[in-house]
C-alpha cells in the first residue's frame, strides 16, 4: 500500500516547503497577500474569504513577476524578516500563511516558501484548498486528491531538481533520496486513485445509458462558480442540494427530475473558474461529463454582475465547455448551428438573478451574450420565479420540439383496445400538458413529444391515434 500523501512532511525550516497537508478547516487564519503589478484582485479575494481566512496586509510590488521568487529577492526578504522579526503586538502576529495573487510556477513555490519559512499558496493551492474543504462526497474528495497530488508533484520534482543541480541542498534529514521516495509513493497513489476514478466514471456512463434507454432526457447546468446554478437546480426540481454565497459550493454533480416533467432529469454540477490548470480540470472530468454530456446544456450567468465581469464569466464558460471539455474550435458560428458532428446540439443561455439587476444591466447583459455568439438568453429570477415558466416551456421545446395535438379515437364497434390503454401509452412516449375527454368516448391529448417517439406511437396505435 503506497505511503498516504498526508504523511510528507516537507516542512518549512528544514530547507523544503509546506505543501499545505490535508487540513480541511482554514476558518480563522490569517494571511498577508503579495501582488505584483496592477492586477484586479477581487476574486482572489473573494475565495480568501470564502474560506473565512483574513488577509491581514497586500503587499505589493510594481513590474512583472521574478521568475525565482514571484516578488524580487530584497523585497522578498523583507517579507521574510518582518515574519521572524515578529513580536507581541506585531499586526502580522498571528499570520501563518502567505498568499500570491498568481498562478506560479513550482520555482516560484519554491522560492517564496524557502523565503518566508511557512506556508505558501498561489491561486492554484489556494483553490486545491477550498475545493479540500468543500468535499463533502466521496467522489469529490477523490478528485480533489488526485488534483492536489499532481499540484504537489510539480513542487517535488522541482526541489529535486534544484538539489540534483546544486541550487539547493538537503532536503530535511533525507536528501534527494527522501524526496524521490516521496515522489515515487505519490506516483503509485496517483495510479490508486485513478483506478479508482475510472471506476466511478465507468459506473456513471452506464448509468447515463441506462436513463437515456429509459426514455429519459438530461439537461445539464453549467456556469461560471457561484451563477446560481444549485438554486435554478432547486427551483426546477425541488431537490434540495446546497446553495450558499460562496465560491464552489457545488463540487459534484446531482442528478433530479424536472418537477411535472418527470423524463426531463436535470445534472446540477461544478462550476468554473478562469485560469485553472487543465490537470486539475482534468481531476474532474467524470463529474463535469455527467452534467455536460447531456441533451441540452443551459449557460448560466449572474446578470446583476457588472458588465465587464458577467463578460469574462460567459467568456470562461464558453471556453471551459467547448474548448476544453468537449475539445471543440470555437468560431465565428457556433457548433450549434454550424456543425453537426459537435458534441452539443442544443444549448439555452440563461441569465440569472433578475431580481437584483436593473434595466440596463438587462439590456447590456443580452449584447454581451450575443456578441459571444451565444443563444439569445432568458432570463430568470429563481428566488421571485419571475421567468421559470417561460424558460421551462424553452426546455421542453428545445428537447420535443412544438408540442403535438393528438385525438385518440373510441373503442370502435367492431372491438379493440380501452381507450385508457392509448393514454396510458401516450404518457409513455411523452410529457402531457393537457387532457380532454370528449363525450364520445375518444380523448384530447396536447403532448412534448420528439418524432421518433411519435412515430412510434402511431405505428403501434392501429389507426386509434390521430395527429389533429
Ligand atoms: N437574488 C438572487 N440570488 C440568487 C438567485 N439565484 C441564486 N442566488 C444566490 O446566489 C448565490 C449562489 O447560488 P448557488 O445556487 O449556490 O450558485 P452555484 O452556481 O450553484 O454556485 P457554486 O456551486 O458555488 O458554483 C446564493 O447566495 C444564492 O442564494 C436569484 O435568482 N436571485
Ligand atoms: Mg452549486
């Protein structure tokens, strides 16, 4: 059995790095933040504080990035001596954790930890440690782990590296050996846990077989992370799952049906993030496939976001989905319309949160959209349920087309099938928005049904069923 990652123990001061261990509960640290150059740093932020940690002090530097320790070396032991200079009083006395407002490279990781003496997160760790936090389904702390042990082999091979080559020596008591035996247990984990995976995911696709042989349709939500897409979820299905204001609440996919339209499943999932590497994309592939391999896809978007954000979530969003997960070109003409062998035939954009955004976010919100050369987008409130009819009946004519009349004709004289045995297999093959029984014994039926499924019916009906 490979040695458990929890056990490496790489630890500040003795001439390794803090790779920031299993600890799922961050509430109540306290961290300084080094930016360079003039970067918005409100998102960063805004996951900083998803996980109750405070940022204490920003401190930042002007120019571009120093490829060895993120901040240039004086300033960077300037940081470090405030740390151990650190006395009662001192604002940063409770500070343990130093963040950097990049996605860095492992020699950046490195660099600052060797620095500063304690633990280390660029944008990367500080989202692997939310995402640790919020797992709370064995699937979710599963990818969560793979996706960690990838982040903290680049880091390894990198400390290797250095002490292979003479920039830096020892490693704690060890040595370089130590540290390839550490690499080489996480890599036989790593072939654990994939097994592991591939299991889960092989489970899944048949059960997606399995409920589309059923007859059964799945709509997949999909959006930037904290776009409502757990409370449309709800709204829709009345499925409880967990919505709250806070970045990545949803770590895994939940499948529930469409309330009055049973067939209809909906797959409420993760969301996304701009910049996040494609190997931790990658630890959750299964999850997003179970949503984004799907009938029909809804976008969804916060339109009380500014203009300007609502345009980069959309914009990730549409690279997360098609270029990334389904590998797709994204052109001037979308695969939508253009391409039939794309993976996703049918796509609603939804914008979300109505209720708080004013008209001229609304309209703004609609050019955004169709600038990306997305569908032209309903808008929903899921709190008021100001437009959930109107965007239900867009599901339903996006997945059945227009609905059908149908009249199913009375026993005949000369003998047949109850007329109850035809509505029986008409609710079958569709969804039924409307029944009328007619005095002579035939019934009226409005149903969302696709054409094959009507073909079906009517062959099997004997001439008892009619489209009107
Ligand atoms: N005012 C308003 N708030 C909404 C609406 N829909 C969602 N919210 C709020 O937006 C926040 C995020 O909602 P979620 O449904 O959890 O969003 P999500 O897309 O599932 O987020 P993650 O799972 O974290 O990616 C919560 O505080 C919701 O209450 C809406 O229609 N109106
Ligand atoms: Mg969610």
């Amino acid at each position: 059995m490979a040695k458990s990652s929890d056990d490496i123990s790489v630890l500040a001061g003795t001439g390794g790095v803090v790779l920031g261990e299993a600890r799922t509960n961050h509430e109540g640290r306290k961290a300084v933040l080094l930016i360079r150059g003039d970067e918005d740093t409100s998102e960063f932020v805004a996951l900083v504080e998803t996980m109750g940690i405070t940022i204490v002090e920003t401190l930042h530097q002007p120019g571009i990035e120093d490829p060895r320790g993120y901040f240039g070396k004086g300033r960077l032991q300037d940081v470090a001596d405030e740390l151990s200079s650190r006395v009662q009083g001192h604002p940063w006395q409770n500070v343990d954790l130093v963040l950097m407002h990049t996605n860095a490279s492992p020699r950046q990781l490195v660099g600052v930890s060797s620095a500063v003496e304690i633990e280390v997160w660029d944008r990367v760790r500080l989202l692997l440690s939310l995402f640790t936090s919020h797992a709370s389904s064995l699937e979710a702390r599963l990818q969560v782990r793979i996706a960690r042990m990838l982040s903290d082999r680049t880091v390894l091979r990198e400390l290797a590296n250095q002490q292979t080559t003479g920039e830096r020596a020892g490693y704690g008591g060890g040595g370089i050996t130590a540290l390839q035996a550490t690499i080489a247990n996480i890599n036989r984990e790593l072939v654990q846990l994939r097994k592991r995976q591939k299991k889960h995911a092989v489970a899944q696709s048949e059960r997606r077989k399995q409920r589309s042989r059923s007859g059964a349709v799945t709509v997949g939500l999909a959006g930037y992370t904290n776009a409502g897409k757990s409370s449309l979820f709800l709204a829709l299905s009345g499925k409880d799952v967990l919505v709250r204001d806070k970045l990545f609440s949803t770590l895994e996919t939940t499948i529930g049906r469409m309330e009055d339209s049973p067939r209809v499943l909906l797959a409420d999932t993760i969301g996304f993030i701009d910049h996040l590497p494609s190997s931790t994309l990658d630890a959750f592939r299964a999850t997003l496939a179970e949503a984004l391999e799907c009938d029909l896809l809804l976008i969804l978007s916060d339109v009380s976001d500014a203009p300007e954000e609502l345009e980069r979530k959309l914009f990730t969003s549409r690279n997360e989905i098609f270029s990334r997960f389904y590998g797709e070109e994204i052109e001037d003409d979308f695969p939508w319309n253009s391409n039939e062998t794309s993976n996703v035939q049918k796509v609603l954009t939804v914008l979300t949160k109505k209720d708080q955004a004013t008209e001229m976010q609304l309209d703004e919100a609609i050019a955004t959209v169709a600038a990306l050369g997305l569908p032209e987008p309903l808008i929903i409130s899921s709190h008021t349920g100001e437009g959930m009819k109107l965007l239900k009946d867009a599901i339903l004519l996006k997945l059945y087309g227009p609905q059908t009349n149908l009249l199913l004709l009375p026993v005949p004289p000369e003998g047949g099938r109850a007329v109850e045995g035809l509505v029986a297999d008409v609710y079958e093959a569709g969804l039924v928005s409307k029944r009328i029984e007619r005095d002579d014994g035939g019934v009226e039926m409005r149903v969302w049904m696709n054409e094959q499924s009507l073909s079906r019916l009517l062959a099997h009906s004997k001439n008892r069923i009619e489209v009107k």
